[in-house]
C-alpha cells in the first residue's frame, strides 16, 4: 500500500488510487468553468479580469487542497456563482459600493463563519432553514445566472416602463455567435459529453475568434498576471458604515446556507450520512469552507464553498481527499494559460450561465406546492429574486414569509427556533436596506 492509500485511508473507503485521480479530473473538468465566468462575472464590480483570474485558482487550489489533506472528503471548493453575480450586480452596480468594500464585507462574514463553526453554532441555525426554502434558493439563483447570462450576450436587452426588457437584435454577429454558443452546450449537455460546459465555452470562443467579435490571444501561455492591485485590497473603514449592515447580512446568509445544503447533499449522496441523516465530522469540511471564505477576499474574489459540481466526481467513484487533492492540482495548471482565458469573451461564456442556470431548476420538483405555507415562502424567493434582480431580497423575504405562512396554517410548531434568528435578521435587512 502507498503512502497516498495510507494518507487517504483509500482501502477503508472502498475505493482505489486510479479511482479518486479519474474522479478528481472528472470533478475539475466540470467546474473548471469558474476560471473563466468568474473573473467576467466580477469585472462588471470593476475587479480587473487578470488578477480576478489568479485569484479565483488561489482560491480552488487553496480549498480544494484543504479539504483534501484536512477533511478527507471529496468535496471541490472554488468561489461560488450566485454570490459573484450578487456583488458584482447588486452590491457594486445597483448599491454602488466598492469592490474593496465588498470584498472586507465577506472577510468579515468569513471570520463569523470560523467562529461559529469552531463554537458549533453554524450546524444548529443552518439545520433550521426549511428544505423547501433550500430548493428555492438554488432555483431562485439558477434564474438570475440565466438572466445575467440572457443579458451579456445581447439575446435579451433592457426594454423601456412598460415593457421592462425586450429581444436584443437577434441578427447580428456578436447575438449569433452567443445563439451558436448556446446551441453547442445544448448538444453537448444532451450527449452527456463529459466537460461539457468547459468545452461549450471553447468552441464558442473559437467561433467567435473567427467571426472576428473579439481578437484571439497574442499568446496562449505565459506567466499569471500579478495579484498585487487586488490582493488585501479590504475596505474595512466602508464596510464598518450602518448603511453596509444589509450587505454583510445578505452575504452572511447566502453562505451560510449555501455551504450546509451542497455538503449535505453531496453526502447523501456519497453515503457519507449516518442512520441519523447526519455527516460525521461534518466540522471539518465546515471549516474548510469558513477559511476559504476568509481567503477569497483577501487574495480579490468572492465567497468560495463547495461546489455541486462535486456530485460528478462521487458519481466516479471519488471517496476520499485525493479527489479534492487532484482538482486543486488541476486548477494549478490553469494558472499558466492566463491570455486565452482572459480573451473569452460574453457571447462564449454567456450560454454557459444561461445553461448553469438550467442545471439548478431541478430541486424545484421537491417543493410541496400542494402545501401553500410551504410554497408561497419558496415562490417568493423565486420570483422576488429574478424580477428584483437582487438574490438577498427573495432570501431574506423567504425568511419572514414561511413563519408567518405556518402562523396562518396553524402549523407554527413546524417552524425550527434558530430560524426566528434569521427572520429577525431579514427584517434589519429590509428595514436598513438602501433602495435609493
């Protein structure tokens, strides 16, 4: 036996060296994506692309190998969509907040993390939050990417009072290359071709270099671009303002959920959970999770957590850290192909947010729409979310409705303690919000 199978503890696990190394190429491969729609994500926040770039490997290389060496789970970590798109949109476009502002607000709710964690008070609030509410909060997100996504590649277009968005000019080059684009992941998507969003997105680059939309890259390898105009770029003194309190708040809960339900999820399926439904040492990824989100501000990117994309590997046979431990190697690699990434432009990466967003439609059929205090709650986070296009005003409006539907419903006693916690919060957060 190697030292790798001992570390790893492979032979316990049911699982194999070979194993976890195909599971970690197979998880990498199908999140690898974030390399490149994250930094164009928080470009719109005006991070530069370049060191937005090396900071969201930094950030995967870092929590994929945490979770690896630490929690022995086959968990990736990279910084989260949904919460990217809240920052850049949101925070700094709507709010008009820095960038630097941001980035101290999710240091900030970071080291929260690590103490709640360390004092096992994370596990107990999160386990409040109703399933029903969990699934709309991907749903709800899964719209608002595929908006996003609908917006950057000119297919759907701001429209005038009345008619608030329209069609953009389907006919033109830029439209069509994204509609090609679109068309490409589709047929990839249904073939269940292994790396298909990674792939999608290249092919569509290609095409939309040789329509001329964009320049190609002068050259394909080279060194990473310098950390420095956003490495510890936090701006502690904003973020201490009272009028930033909603932003810590909404940037809080959003992780805070986030994380619980994909480490549940991706333990079920696993079968990682105890007869009880319960992750043992579910504190060590916990952690993990906390201390990627201190990292991720501080080296210029946002919120980082495991992803879902993580089911791939597990589907692979991915047991232990190794898988994590060989994702974190291959987000090292991309470092050194910095000018083709960079020069990926929205109508290539564009479909893969509209398609993202298709991927986390599905925990809708797991609401009870038959149960009105269950889906009035979810429904609102849903529509709230999209046709606010603000991600914490359906959450936190997720929040206060569903006590307040099970009041009515006379079915209070189905509402957790802790989750009163965080009706309390979600009404400072409408009641301090900004809306000039």
């Amino acid at each position: 036996m190697s030292g790798f199978e001992r570390f790893f503890q492979l032979e316990q696990h049911g699982t194999t060296l070979s194993r976890e190394v195909i599971a970690g190429l197979t998880t990498f491969t199908t999140m690898s994506y974030i390399v490149v729609v994250n930094p164009a994500i928080l470009s719109n926040a005006g991070i530069p692309a370049g060191p937005c770039f090396v900071a969201t490997v930094v950030a995967a290389v870092f929590g994929c190998a945490l979770m690896g060496l630490y929690a022995n789970r086959p968990f990736a970590i990279a910084p989260y969509m949904g919460e990217n798109a809240f920052i850049a949109f949101t925070v700094c476009q709507q709010l008009g907040y820095k960038w630097q502002t941001a980035l101290a607000a999710i240091f900030i709710a970071g080291v929260l993390f690590v103490l709640l964690t360390v004092l096992r008070l994370r596990q107990w609030v999160v386990e409040a939050v109703p399933v029903s509410l969990r699934y709309s909060f991907a749903v709800g997100i899964g719209l608002f990417l595929t908006f996003i996504g609908l917006n950057q590649t000119g297919i759907v277009v701001l429209g005038v009072p009345g008619a608030p968005v329209r069609a953009g000019h389907l006919t033109t080059a830029p439209v069509l290359v994204a509609i090609s684009g679109f068309l490409v992941l589709s047929i990839l998507v249904i073939r269940k071709v292994r790396g298909a969003i990674l792939l999608g997105i290249v092919v569509t680059a290609i095409i939309a270099f040789i329509a001329k939309i964009v320049p190609p890259p002068v050259h394909f390898v080279s060194l990473p671009p310098g950390l420095g105009p956003i490495l510890w770029k936090l701006d502690f003194r904003g973020v201490m303002a009272w009028s930033a309190f909603p932003v810590v708040l909404t940037i809080f809960i959003m992780a805070f959920v986030d994380t619980m339900g994909t480490l549940i999820g991706l333990s079920a399926r696993a079968g990682f959970l105890d007869k009880n439904g319960n992750l043992p040492q579910i504190e060590r990824p916990m952690l993990v999770d906390a201390l990627s989100t201190c990292l991720a501000p501080a080296v210029g990117t946002t919120t980082s957590g495991a992803y879902v994309e993580s089911a791939t590997g597990i589907e692979s046979g991915g047991r232990t850290g190794l898988t994590a431990l060989v994702a974190a190697a291959c987000f090292a690699l991309t470092l050194f192909f910095a000018p083709i990434v960079i020069s990926i432009p929205p109508q290539a990466y564009g479909p893969a947010l509209i398609v993202v967003g298709l991927f986390m439609l599905e925990p809708i059929m797991r609401i009870d729409f038959t149960d009105y205090s269950e889906s009035i709650p979810a429904f609102a986070v849903v529509t709230l979310m999209c046709f606010t296009f603000n991600i914490a005003v359906g959450i936190s409006a997720g929040f206060i409705l569903y006590p307040l539907c099970k009041l009515v419903a006379g079915k209070i006693r189905q509402v957790k303690p802790a989750l009163y916690v965080l009706t309390a919060l979600s009404l400072l957060f409408f009641v301090f919000y900004p809306y000039g």
